[in-house]
C-alpha cells in the first residue's frame, strides 16, 4: 500500500488570516482600544496581537496601559471586531476553491479558531457561507485555546482520529504552535507575521498554491510515510518542508 497517497484524516483550518482576511481588521480594533487607553500599538506588540485570543491581547494592554478593568478590554476588543467582520471579511484567496475541492474530494475538514464564538459564527454565516463544515471549534469551546494544544486535540478527537493524521492550516506564530503542540503536521500560509521553521512545518505561499496533493504531501511527511511537502499534484506549487 506505500504507493498510494496518504490522504489526511482531517484538514483543521484556523480562520482569521487563513480563511477570511480578518487580521487587519483585528490589528484595527486593537489600535483603536489601545489608542483610548492612551497606548500606540507598534510593531513590538504584534506578537501579542496578531493570531491571539481576545483575553491574550487584552491582558497585553493590560499590561501596557495600567488599565484597571481587563473584563471591560476584552468587551470592547470583541464588540469592536465582531462589528467589523459582521460588516464583511472577504475569504482570503483560494480558500474557497480549495474547500470546494475537499468537499468534492469527501476529505472532512472543520474550522478551529482562537475567536470567540460570536464571531466564528458570523464569519461563517457571511464570508464561508455555505462551506460544508464538519464543525468549527472557537475560543469558548476548549478550556485554552491557542497557543495551548487543546483545540486541535479537540478537533482530532471529534473526528475520531490521531492529531498527527490530521493537517492543520495556519498563519499565524501561535496558531502554529497550538498545531504543533497537539501533533499535527502544520502547512503554514504566513500573513501578517512571520513564522519560523521548524520540525513538521510546511510552507506555502498563498492558499493558491494549495490543493489535495499538497495536503497529502504534509499528511505522508506526518505519518513518516512520505519524505516531505513540495511535489503536490493539480495547482499546488509551492509548498516547502521546514521552511526551506
């Protein structure tokens, strides 16, 4: 059986800078609330922003500010950015021809997102409406979220499958390492940030350069039975083990 592709289990997506263009819109909501506490967002705070929970940048601004009432930051974090997205977040490119092709394909793919569920929820009845998801996990739905391992060992355990069969798409530094920590492979689309390499990570640049092959390729290297991303097959043309 070694000469047939190793199709993964599951396809775990995260939303905010993967699917949907909502990161800048997220680094908008967080300058507006830290401009009001007196606070200049800069590139030294993007790591405490960019791809976290609602409550990590809030306890960042927190820190910043000596603000007094972090339940009052993070209200107004996610009022804010729930309106933005609410008013539309168009899907980034190519994430709605690949899902298109996993569906055709019946690879069962789920959404898993650090937002809180308010906003999963509308981005999904908006931007990926009609996108046949098994489920979406949000922010409310584990104990942690991300960058702890949970919401995709909770995705991997609702399919009933190994995490490591399982490939997890992401953007972001933290989105990264909640995927690694749980045991999936990660093909990483960067966004806003940068993400390093690292050992089970597979890059690409564009969701545009991704298909099925692709995705196989990250679930053979996972499962040792292939010996890196890259080759693919139909549109995928850019996907690099470990950064290279």
């Amino acid at each position: 059986m070694s000469g047939f592709p190793v199709t993964p289990a599951a396809v775990l997506f995260d939303m905010d800078g993967t699917l949907v263009d909502t990161e800048v819109l997220w680094w908008e909501v967080a300058e507006e609330v830290a401009a009001g506490l007196g606070h200049r967002l800069t590139d030294a705070d993007a790591p405490q922003v960019v791809g976290r929970a609602v409550a990590d940048t809030a306890a960042h601004l927190i820190r910043v500010t000596g603000a007094a009432d972090p339940a009052k930051v993070a209200a107004e974090l996610a009022r804010f950015f729930f309106l933005r997205v609410a008013a539309g977040a168009p899907a980034r490119p190519g994430a709605r021809r690949l899902l298109a092709e996993l569906d055709r394909a019946r690879v069962p793919f789920a959404l898993v997102s650090a937002s809180p569920r308010t906003v999963v929820d509308a981005v999904v009845g908006g931007s990926l409406a009609d996108v046949p998801f098994a489920f979406t996990l949000s922010a409310d739905d584990t104990v942690r979220t991300k960058p702890h391992p949970d919401p995709y060992r909770t995705a991997a355990d609702r399919f009933g499958a190994l995490p490591g069969a399982c490939v997890a798409v992401e953007d972001s530094p933290d989105g990264t390492a909640s995927a690694e920590a749980a045991g999936c492979p990660v093909l990483v689309v960067p966004s806003l940030l940068p993400v390093g390499p690292g050992s089970g990570r597979y890059f690409a640049r564009s969701l545009e350069d991704v298909d099925l092959g692709v995705l196989r390729d990250c679930a053979a290297a996972g499962s040792g039975a292939g010996t890196g991303a890259g080759t693919g097959t139909g549109t995928g043309t850019g996907t690099t083990p470990d950064g290279a």
